[in-house]
C-alpha cells in the first residue's frame, strides 16, 4: 500500500485519535480500586529503574566516601602548606641575596641640591643602580618649580 505523506500523516492522526477514545471508554470503565492498582504498578516500574544497582550515588552514605573526603582535605592542606613555606622562604631568600650593596640592585640613588634661579631644594635620581654610580653622568631636565633649564654634572 503505497501512501503519499500527507495521506500517511492522516491515517497516523485517525489512528491516534482511535486509541484515545479506546483509552478514554476504559479509563470511565474503570473502578477507583482498579484505577489506583495501575497507578502502583506503573510506579513501581518506574521505581526499578531508580532503585537498580546500575544507578547508584557513589559512597554517598558510606564510610569510603568520609575517608576518602578526609585523604583529599589532607593532601590539599598539605600542597597549602607547602607553597605557604615555598613562598616566605623564597621571600627570604630573594631579601637576602639582593642585598642593597651588590652593584646589580636596582636601587635609586637620589641627588639632593638647589636650583641656582629659584634656590628651591629638588631630589634628581642619578642613577638606578650602583653599577651607574662609577661613570659620570649627564643630566638636562627642568627645574619642577621655575621651569629653569638644568645642566646636571655628575662625578663619583
């Protein structure tokens, strides 16, 4: 029986709605007794389904799942406390070494003197690390407070 799809779409649909009525006349044929016990049996085949082994949360109410939660806190604690040391010991090491005398520090060394027009007090960095400090050096800025062009000579 070759049907075309909209021929098929309508025998679905009549069918469909056939098996509603039948359902429909067996469900008002029904007794409340008779109606609950299909009700119990449907639920019960869902609950099958729920309670079968295959589904199981797991070590939820046993003692494996505390243990197992207690070993996990413990090794985190542990990786904690270890990066916590790792990092003061680190900071103490980096403090010690890269002491403020050794000639690659980073360290700004400030000039203090006056402006020879304004006779205000101004701090210039000469030099950002000791290793500057051994070779002269030539400054041009402007004076912060006259706007004074500066020439600024420095020699060890």
């Amino acid at each position: 029986m070759d049907l075309s799809p909209e021929e098929r779409k309508i025998v679905f649909e009549q069918e469909k709605i056939k098996k509603e009525e039948e359902t429909k006349k067996k469900l008002v044929a029904l007794t409340d007794e008779e109606r609950e016990q299909i009700f119990n049996e449907e639920l019960e085949k869902s609950q099958v389904f729920f309670n079968s082994s295959s589904i199981t949360t797991p070590f939820w109410d046993k003692k494996a799942y505390w243990i197992l939660c207690i070993i996990h806190a413990i090794i985190f604690m542990v990786f904690g406390l270890i990066a916590f040391v790792v990092a003061i010991v680190l900071s103490l090491v980096i403090g010690f070494i890269w002491d403020r005398n050794s000639p690659s520090a980073i360290v700004s060394y400030k000039a203090y003197f006056n402006c020879p027009s304004c006779k205000n007090n101004l701090w210039i960095i000469i030099a950002n690390s000791k290793k500057e400090l051994d070779y002269p050096i030539d400054y041009q800025w402007n004076c912060v407070h006259c706007n004074q062009h500066l020439d600024i000579h420095y020699k060890k």
